[in-house]
C-alpha cells in the first residue's frame, strides 16, 4: 500500500481496504470523530492530525477519483446519493460473492467473513482482486 500512515492505523485493526473500494462521500463519512468513536462497535479514535491526513488519502484516492477498473464498476452500481459504509454492504461486492456458500465463509473459521478480504484474495494487499487469486482456506482455489 502506497501510504504507510494509513497501512499503520487502519492496518492495525482490521485489513486496510484500499480507498478505490468506496466514493469520497463513505470515506468523509467513516472519518467523522462520531464515527470512529464508534467504529463498528470498537474505538478507532485518531489524533486529529492523524485523521486528517487519512482522511485526505482516503478522499484522494476514492472510488468516484480513480481510474482503476474495479473503482469504476463500484461507482456504476451506487444509486446517486448511496453512501455505503461497509464495502461488503454495496451491490457490486454482494454481486461478485453471491455465489459463495456461506459454510466456505461465515461458517469457515479460517475466514469468518466477507470483510477479511485478504483472507481469501491472495493478492488484496496490492489491490487485486480477481478471480483467479482466489484461495479459500480449507477448501482451495475457487
């Protein structure tokens, strides 16, 4: 990941979702101080110049200011005023894993979730995503 601040303090809870995965306006939102104070049931309070400057990456490089294909393809599945909070909640992701049985996710405990990405996407720490770097734990290639 190209900006280390963001790799350390997202990073440090759960798997840092590059910002080309959700539009500006998810990410102005998940960066607001009520926001982190509740971070999906944990704290994920920041120094303020520290969430500034996450933030201003975050914005920078958002699905709705990339020219990445898997960013354009996010952007034409949002309805014009969805502002998704969870990259798992929006139509594109549910798209693309509706196929997936829950007991190869959900009832794996090598992955528990969709939102571990990394998980199953051998590659998703650098930003890829398709299907031929897919490797469910306990179960193989997919």
């Amino acid at each position: 990941m190209e900006n280390e601040l963001y790799q350390e303090e997202c990073g440090a809870c759960h798997f840092p979702y590059q910002p080309g995965l959700l539009p500006e306006q998810s990410w102005k939102k998940l960066f607001e101080t009520t926001q982190l104070a509740d971070h999906f049931g944990d704290s994920a309070e920041l120094d303020e110049n520290v969430r500034q400057k996450l933030l201003e990456y975050a914005v920078n490089h958002s699905a709705d200011k990339s020219y990445y294909k898997r960013s354009r393809k996010i952007m034409a599945f949002l309805n014009e005023n969805e502002v998704p909070l969870r990259i798992t909640e929006t139509d594109y992701f549910k798209e693309k894993h509706e196929e997936i049985p829950d007991n190869l996710i959900s009832k794996n405990p090598k992955v528990k979730s969709l939102s571990f990405c990394n998980k199953c996407h051998k590659k998703a720490d650098e930003g890829i995503y398709d299907d031929d770097t897919v490797f469910i734990p306990g179960h193989g290639r997919w």
